[in-house]
C-alpha cells in the first residue's frame, strides 16, 4: 500500500514517521525542505509537488484548517486515481469537510474526515484517537494506515461528524483550563500553592487532563513547552461554537470559552502554546500559578 502524507507539522511529522516505519510513504510539506528532512530521518520519499503524490492508495492530511486541505485538493484531486481514499487528520470545520466530501466523491476519491486527539506525545508513540466521519466501507481500507498511527479509532458518525467531536472534545479542554486557572487563582490568594491545590484535586471529582497533565508539566514549572498553538485552540472552539449554534444548542458557558480564547490567542499571539492562556487570568488577578 503507497501513502501520501501532506503537512509535516507538530502532528503530521511524528504521524508520516510512524506510517513510513511500515509502508511506503511519500510525504509532501509546503516547505519543501522540512520534507526532505523528514526523508532523511524517517525514510519516506518526499516529493516537491503536491501532483506527484498521484497514484497513492491512502492521501493523509494535517493542516492547519480546512481551508487549507480544501487548497490543496483541488491542486491533487484531478490527478488521484478513482477509488482512492483521503484521510484528513485536521481538526476542520464540519460543514466545510461535507463539502469537501461530496467534491472529492465527485473526482471518485473518498473522504473521511478523521481528526485526531492525543497530542505530539501521542502522535509520536503511534497511540492517537482517531475519530472518524464518512463512509464505513472507505474506513475498512485504510486500516493498515490507521494502526500505524493510532491505538482507538472510533467511527462517530455520517461525513462532518468526526470535526464536530474534535470541536466539542477541544472546547471542553478549554473550557478545563479557563475554569481550573480561575480556581487556582483564588486559592493563591487565599495562601494555597498551585502544586498543593493539584494534588488535592488530583485525587478527587475535579480533575482533568488539565490538571493531571498540563497544569503540573506546563503551568507550575513555568515551562509552557510549545507542541499546540494557541491560535488553533482558539479555532477549534470558534468551530464547538458554531457547531452548537448549528445544532440551536444555546450554549451561553461554551460561547463565553469562545470568547475568552480568542480574545486569549489575540492578547498572547497564536503561536505560544495553548496552556499560555492561564496567563490571562494571572494578569487579571495579579498572581502567578506555581
Ligand atoms: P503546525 O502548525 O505544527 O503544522 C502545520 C502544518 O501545515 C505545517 O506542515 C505547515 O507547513 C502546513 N501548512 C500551513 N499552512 C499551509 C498552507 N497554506 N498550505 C499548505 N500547508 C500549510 O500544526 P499542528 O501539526 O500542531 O496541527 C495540525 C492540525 O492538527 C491542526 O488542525 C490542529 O488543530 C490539529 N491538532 C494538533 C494537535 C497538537 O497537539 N499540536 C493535537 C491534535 C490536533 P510549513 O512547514 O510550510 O509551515
């Protein structure tokens, strides 16, 4: 089986070196040269076109929006052959992946929105959850690509219904971070360390990935290593927003975390990591989580 693999990022790079440990795969990036490096450390072939990824059975995608995976299907899809199957591991948007779908099902390429959840950590050990919308029978070909990649796959729906629940699945860590920074920040205040506030927390109803995982690693070391942009945090819940306002959900606790986050990824830039937004909260208050 040949892939093709488009967007070596944070994600797509770990994810492309899995997949090429065990089929052949030809990865293409829009800056050429990251995908040369990717050829020379993980033995993929890179290509400097985006057309001679054609003949692949499997095309794989991590790119920023859907915006950008619609860009380059149009540029790739004429020259897929028929019967091929597209696997886009972008956190997207669910009305534009149906268009997508049903304009790739029109070239004869099947397309499956497939978001991922896991993080660098899990993209890197091959463990990620993949949640899939579209048709059953396209995902029963591509389950050699998917075990190189992930440890659950989970089938959530019709074409669309994969990016709904990365949407909904992101607006909740934020929604986590946003509640659990305020909390600490009160508890500061009132002479409680943040480290000692987690371990209490830590074992009892509150706890989140949030505070398991990030508030320890990221948050009280100061570190805040960058492995998820900000910028797309804010995107995805921009997405649980509108996919709630589609839906007549009313919504007012998710709207407000829309809110915070943009204004957050607007005040701190895009770029910093996600985590970074508690320091909205610290500015606010005037302490710092430790
Ligand atoms: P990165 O910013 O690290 O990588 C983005 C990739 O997209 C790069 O390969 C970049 O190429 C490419 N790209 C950007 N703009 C364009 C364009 N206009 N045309 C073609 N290629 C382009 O992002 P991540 O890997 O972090 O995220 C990718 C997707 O995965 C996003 O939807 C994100 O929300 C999602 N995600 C991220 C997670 C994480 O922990 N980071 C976890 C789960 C999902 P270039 O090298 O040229 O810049």
């Amino acid at each position: 089986m040949q892939v093709g693999f488009i967007g070596l990022g944070a994600m797509g790079a770990p994810m492309a070196a899995n997949l090429a440990a065990r089929l052949d795969t030809r990865v293409w990036n829009r800056t050429a040269t990251v995908a040369q490096a990717h050829a020379d450390a993980h033995g993929s072939q890179a290509v400097e076109e985006l057309t001679d990824l054609a003949g692949v059975d499997v095309v794989c995608s991590c790119l920023p929006t859907t915006v950008e995976v619609e860009a380059v299907a149009r540029v790739l899809a004429p020259a897929l052959e028929e019967g091929t199957v597209w696997l886009d591991h972008t956190s997207g948007d669910p009305q534009q992946a149906r268009d997508l779908a049903a304009w790739l099902g029109g070239q004869g390429v099947d397309y499956l929105d497939a978001p991922v959840s896991g993080g660098t950590d899990g993209a890197r050990a091959g463990t990620l959850t993949v949640m899939v919308g579209g048709d059953r029978d396209a995902l029963a070909e591509v389950g050699d690509v998917l075990d190189a990649v992930a440890g659950r796959v989970v089938h959530v729906g019709p074409s669309g219904a994969g990016m709904a629940v990365k949407a909904v699945n992101n607006a909740l860590l934020a929604a986590a971070l946003w509640a659990a920074a305020e909390g600490f920040a009160a508890l500061e205040k009132a002479g409680v360390p943040t480290s000692v506030a987690l371990e209490v927390v830590n074992a009892s109803s509150g706890r989140s990935n949030g505070t398991e995982n990030l508030f320890p690693q990221r948050v009280v070391t100061r570190a805040f290593p960058n492995t998820f942009a900000l910028g797309l945090l804010a995107k995805d819940v921009g997405l649980a927003r509108a996919t709630l306002d589609a839906a007549e959900v009313e919504g007012p606790v998710l709207h407000l975390v829309d809110r915070l986050t943009a204004a957050a990824a607007s005040a701190l830039g895009p770029d910093v990591d996600h985590t970074e937004l508690v320091r909205m909260v610290e500015r606010a208050t005037g302490v710092e989580l430790h």
